[in-house]
C-alpha cells in the first residue's frame, strides 16, 4: 500500500537546489522534499507521499489521520525502514512460481520441474500464460489451444 501520510515540520534545510524537511510521522522522523509546497515552515503539518511534501494540513486533521491510519494498522508499514520492510516480505508466504501468479494447486507447479531454458522452476513461465502449464502461447487470443 502506498499512502500520503501526515507529518509536523521539525527542520527544513537546503542543499542549495532542494528544501528539505525533517518530518515528524508520530515518532518516525524522515527527510522529506519540501519543494512542492514552499508555503510549509517548521511547526507546520504537510502531507507526504513517498518522500515528497505534497499539501499543507491543519494540525487537527494530521493528528486525526495518523490515529486512524494506527488503528487499521497501515502506519508500521508505511513507515518501516527499509530493513523492517524485507524482514516482513521475507516472513510473508510464497508462492512456488517465480512471479507469483500461480498457486500450487493451480499449475503442475513443483521444486523439482525446469522451465524451458533447463532452469529450476515451473515449465510454464514464458509461455504466454503464466496460469496455464499447457498453454502454447495465449497472450494471441486467436492462437490455437493444444
């Protein structure tokens, strides 16, 4: 999910070409562009998408919208570091097929099958139809089915 969240200027500086803030999200401080919104000073609340200053906002509603993007549990994620993010992808179920299109059940699917260069992994991939082991070639709709 990719969310524009609410944060209170802490700092601006400026490298010369770019302002940028240190942005407060309810204790996780990022550096943010600025550039988009020049009106924004310190003490201010901005709402940010990824890493870029995009509204100015009141008080009052920033503080609203972080409890409720706490509550549904959509902040941690947001906000994790880049760590924390592959700790979780690496702890998320996975799917046997390299693109994650099929399910095991739903292809012939297993550890021990090559593809059809000899590499590990689910013969079908390339074949135009990551979903169909028998599929020749469906990405043509008039293309014959064996």
């Amino acid at each position: 999910m990719c969310l524009a969240i609410p944060g209170k200027v802490e700092a601006i500086t400026s490298d010369g070409m770019i302002r940028v803030g240190r942005v407060n999200f309810g204790g996780v401080v990022k550096n943010v562009c600025l550039d988009y919104v020049p009106e924004v000073v310190v003490g201010d609340y901005t709402i940010v998408h990824v890493g870029f200053a995009i509204s100015k906002i009141d008080e009052e509603t920033a503080r609203q919208t972080l409890a409720d993007f706490r509550a549904l549990g959509v902040l941690d994620e947001e906000l994790a570091t880049e760590d924390e993010a592959f700790a979780r992808a690496a702890k998320s179920p996975q799917s046997r097929c390299p693109d994650g299109s099929c399910s095991n059940q739903a292809c012939g699917c297993d550890s021990k099958s090559t593809n059809s260069l000899g590499a590990p992994g689910p013969s079908h991939l390339g074949t135009g139809d990551s979903t169909n082991p028998d599929s020749a070639n469906s990405a043509d709709p008039a293309a014959p089915k064996p």
